[in-house]
C-alpha cells in the first residue's frame, strides 16, 4: 500500500474515450498502477472498469472544464477513426473533441495533456529516411482521410501551445497499429488477395501493438516523455519477408496507374479512402523511437510478432482497395484477375451500371 503523504502528492489521472477501444485498455491498465492518486473515466456511457471513477460527459460539451477542475494529467482518446465514416462527420467529431479539450484543459489548469495521432503525419515517401527522425518535418499530404484528420489536430496542438504556454502537450505519433478490435486502411491492405507495390520503389513495415501503444501512454501521463514522441516496435520487417510471412504475392504497377485509377476508384465511392492514403502501404514510413528508448522503455511486441497476429486476425475477410466486400462479391471478384489490379475494373463498371440505371 502506499502511504497516504505519498498518495497525496500524486496527480489525478484522466482518460478520455474510457468506455471502449485504446481508451479501456489504458484505463485497465491506470487503475492497477500505484502512480495516481484518482484516475477519472470520461465518456459519454459509463463502461465497466469498477475502480474508476466516471464522469459521464461528451467531450465536446463547453462545460468539459468544470468537470475536469481537480484533474493534473488528462489523455485524450475520445475519436472516430472508422475507415468507413462519413469523412465531414468523422473530421468534425474529431476536431471539435481535440479543440474543446484542449481549451477546457486551459481553462480548468490542467497540468499536462496527452494525445495521439498518429506517424503518418510524416508522411510516407519512396525517399524517406528510414528510420525517420521524430523531429522530422510534418509532410503528409492534407486530404479528406483519417491523415487529414491528424494533420488537423496536430495544427491545434501547435495553436494551443501558443496559446496557453503553461499547458504542457505530449503528443504520441504511433506506427501502423496492430491488434485486436484495430481496424485502418493498413490492417485492410493485407485482407487483399494481392499486396500491392509501385514500381521503383521498396516498402518497409513497422508496426506498433496496441499493447505497446498502452504502456507508451502509460509512461506519457506519468510524465516520464513529453513532446513528440514516435512509438512503434524497434526496426521493421522488408516487403520480401512480408510476402513471406503471409503467403501473399505481390503485384507491381507503375505509380500513376495506381493512384490515378485508386482517386477514380474514390470519387466513385467504391473506396473508402483516398487515394493518398495508399502512399502507407507503397512507401516506407518507419519511426526512430529515441525519445521512450532513453526513458526506458521497450516494446513486448516484434515486427514480426505484430504482423503474425494481423494475419490471424483477418478472420478470412477479402478486401479490395480498402472496401470489404460481402462474401459473395468476394467469391465472384477474386475469381478474375482484376481483383489482383488496383482499378478492379469489375468494380467500376458495376457502379457506373448502378449510376446509369
């Protein structure tokens, strides 16, 4: 037990998005450490982890501030992130989350502030440098997919350390995250019956387990790393020991072919995400993790290890160009060639049938 004088100079941790998903699993692990004095659950339902205590509020309520008032560390993870959301309402819940937390944290003297969003901020290039800096620039492409929604947010991290000066802001940028209940354009890439890769260029794989990415935010709200900090397993996996590992060949398509036809294949609204967001599954995107190597910290979970258990959570989906298709259409399209080609032509003339008729 700790002694109650060392109890009290603890600080009072908060988790927002507590009921489900990464938030549930960092509060799991908040409420059996001996680091905070109170650790507050914050959600628009009660979820059921008994030993915190729940403020049931939607975070982007103005009146967030009075809630959180007796709060020293606040980690946000209330979001939409669904690859298949409606991108106005999924960027509008977003922003309007990050931005009200922030400003009630302002308001309410919270001490520090932990986010995440993600290291495809950095952007993924044929000529990035692998591993990335974490001080590297930001170069993702702004667009109307999750990237875009990150950049967003990242923007209102910068604005709101001007803004309050005395607001500490830690911001987590994790690589392509792996585990049960994750579901992104990356995991997609490989329900696909084809990995996909552009000619000239060699794609590296980094990973980051959910169960790493919880231990990283532990550390964050404990104050052990602060700033930007890039989280991920420790070096990555080449395209050839994917194929490997998964069983799945490759097809190789000149780069114009694939995003040109991948931003028709968008506007149709036969992919969910733009055609930007398949830079992530071409081009190398890999974090040097420095700033949690020198606090210590070590992920469980290998490349490797991480890929494995993607693999056997695919629970034998198919999935072309981001979109899962039914079962049937999936019989029927994997059948043909054009499942393997990122046009699949089968798709597009279906739809275009479906507009004319």
């Amino acid at each position: 037990m700790v002694p109650t004088s060392k109890r009290s100079r603890q600080p009072v941790v908060a988790v927002t998005g507590a009921a489900s998903g990464l938030g549930r699993e960092l509060l799991a692990r908040l409420v059996s450490a001996a680091d905070f004095r109170r650790v507050v659950a914050i959600d628009e339902q009660r979820g059921d982890i008994q030993e915190a205590t729940w403020r049931v509020i939607d975070v982007r309520d103005p009146l967030l501030a009075n809630r959180i008032s007796d709060i020293d560390v606040l980690v946000h993870l209330a979001g939409d992130y669904a690859v298949d959301s409606d991108p106005g309402e999924r960027r509008a819940y977003n922003l309007r989350a990050a931005q009200t937390v922030l400003t009630a944290c302002a308001a309410a003297r919270v001490r520090k502030v932990v986010l995440v969003t993600s290291a495809m901020v950095y952007g993924a290039a044929p000529d990035n440098e692998v591993p990335l800096p974490e001080d590297a620039p930001v170069a993702a492409e702004p667009d109307t997919g999750v990237v875009g929604d990150f950049l967003e947010i990242e923007s209102l991290v910068r604005r709101s350390l001007r803004s309050h000066p005395g607001l500490e802001i830690t911001v987590l940028r994790p690589a392509a995250v792996v585990g049960p209940g994750v579901d992104t354009v990356i995991t997609r890439h490989f329900e696909s019956p084809r990995l996909l890769t552009v000619k000239g260029c060699h794609p590296r794989w980094q990973f980051c387990h959910i169960d790493d990415l919880v231990s990283a935010l532990e550390l964050a709200a404990r104050g052990l790393v602060s700033g930007v900090v890039a989280v991920g397993s420790d070096g990555w996996l080449e395209h050839e020991q994917i194929e490997e590992l998964s069983g799945i060949r490759s097809l190789e398509l000149p780069a114009g072919l694939t995003f040109g036809t991948a931003q028709r294949l968008h506007r149709l609204g036969v992919t969910p995400a733009p055609a930007t967001d398949l830079h992530y599954v071409v081009y190398p995107w890999v974090v040097d993790c420095a700033a949690l190597r020198e606090a210590g910290w070590k992920p469980q979970w290998t490349n490797e290890a991480s890929f494995e258990q993607l693999l056997e959570l695919r629970e034998n989906r198919t999935t072309v160009v981001g979109r899962r298709l039914p079962v049937k259409e999936a019989t029927l399209t994997a059948a043909g060639a054009t499942v393997a080609v990122i046009g699949t032509a089968a798709i597009v003339r279906q739809v275009r049938k479906k507009r004319r008729s």
